[in-house]
C-alpha cells in the first residue's frame, strides 16, 4: 500500500515544471512543494509528520488543503498506532 500524507492534498506540492529547451512538463524525480523546493523530508511526506504545524525549513509555509479536497481521511493516516511504531523502530 502506498504511503500518504497531507502532501497528496496540499495546495503546496508542485509535481513537475516546464523545461524550455524541450519545450515540455517534466515531473520531478523526487517530490517538492513550495516550502520544500529541494525535496520534501521523508518524515513529512511518508505521513509521520503533521505539517499543519511548523517544521524546520519550511520558511513559514504549512499544509493547505487543496479546495474541493477532503482531509478527514488524511487525519486518520497521521499519527496512527502502526505509523509511530514503525517510524521509532518498534514493533
């Protein structure tokens, strides 16, 4: 099962950007967003973090839900028993 987080409905994420010189969208290797243009920090994009909150190098920017989306589904992947588990090494 593929891990989410926030990031999937983010008004934030950026997925890909125009290169001029072939004159097309290309996609990222590894996923961005506007508060991490360098690459958004496994913790956050694998759900264990809450980026509804601030979080170091985000340069002010948190979640925002994207309009129309819904986030209650969301919630209940964040935090979960299995995901502290696993994320502190127990198990």
């Amino acid at each position: 099962m593929k891990s989410r987080s926030l990031c999937d409905v983010c008004a934030h994420r950026v997925y890909d950007e125009y290169d001029a010189s072939i004159d097309q969208l290309v996609e990222y290797p590894i996923p961005k967003c506007r508060a991490f243009p360098d690459g958004i920090p496994d913790e956050i994009l694998n759900g264990f973090n809450d980026h509804r909150k601030p979080y170091k190098g985000d340069s002010g920017i948190q979640f925002e839900l994207i309009p129309g989306e819904s986030l209650p589904e969301y919630l209940d992947l964040i935090n979960t028993p299995e995901r502290n588990r696993s994320h502190s090494g127990e198990t």
